[in-house]
C-alpha cells in the first residue's frame, strides 16, 4: 500500500550551505542592480550622481550581507538568546546604515536621492535574491512531492 511507505533517505546537507546558498543568490543580483543603478544615474543625471548611486548600493548590500551573515549566526546560537540576539541585530544594522548615510549627507558631492535610490534598488535586489536562495535550500519534512499522489492524505 503506498500510504504506508516510509519516505526515502534524503541525503544531508553540509552545514552553512544554506547559508552560502543565500548568499550566493542574493549578493550577485545585488551588485547587478548597484551597477544598474550607477548606469542609470549616469544616463538620468551626471557622473556624480552615478557614483552616489554606486555607493548607495554597496552600502545597501553590505549592510544587508551583515545582517544575513549576523543572523544565521544568531540563530545558530541558543534558543533563549534567538529573540534578542536579532533584535540587536537589526537594532546595530539601523543604526550603522543612520550613521553611515547622516555622515555621507555631509559630504558635498554626494547626490543624495541617486544614493537613496541605489540603495533601495540594491536592497530588494539582495532580500528577493536571499528568500529565492533560502526557497530553494529548505527540505520538506515529510518527503519529495513526488512521493503523494493527487487525491493521497499523509
């Protein structure tokens, strides 16, 4: 009878592969769309404002790189210090990228909405890219999809 098969063996993973995995998928969109980013601002504005716009996507990536490479390192940690270790996480990433862009909007040659711009684009370029990475790595629990059949209840 097929409902009373026992799923087969799945081999197991490497440990920080999902983690590689994520960042493997979303650096490489992330500084695709920082040097998009530049490209376009070259075209829209001026060469400094292509350059903001560089510099507002590296800092988008790096900060959320951190943020990724932070958390997965949170949550390997104990259970009772998860909450709070990622709260503190992204309490440090708020505050760095405040720092960070309050010290380059000081800075006279910086174009500040290309660099916010670059910035954000980079951004949801680099989370689209993680949750994809993070899709692709997860194993399901009770077997492949393949193992049920249409109208079968597990």
């Amino acid at each position: 009878m097929p409902g009373s098969r026992s799923p087969q063996p799945r081999p197991r993973r490497a440990l920080g592969s999902v983690r590689r995995r994520m960042v493997t998928f979303s650096l490489l969109p992330g500084l695709a769309v920082t040097l998009l980013a530049g490209v376009i601002a070259w075209a829209v504005w001026d060469e400094w404002a292509a350059i903001s716009a560089l510099i507002g996507g590296g800092i988008g990536v790096s900060i959320f790189l951190a943020g990724l490479v932070g958390i997965t390192g949170v949550v390997a940690g104990p259970a009772y210090a998860t909450m709070a270790g990622a709260f503190a996480l992204l309490g440090l990433q708020v505050l760095v990228g405040f720092a960070v862009l309050f010290l380059l909007s000081r800075v006279g040659w910086i174009d500040m909405l290309p660099l916010g711009l670059g910035f954000l684009a980079a951004g949801m370029a680099f989370q689209i890219g993680t949750v994809v990475g993070y899709t692709g790595s997860r194993q399901l629990v009770f077997g492949g999809e393949s193992d049920s059949t249409a109208g079968e209840v597990r």
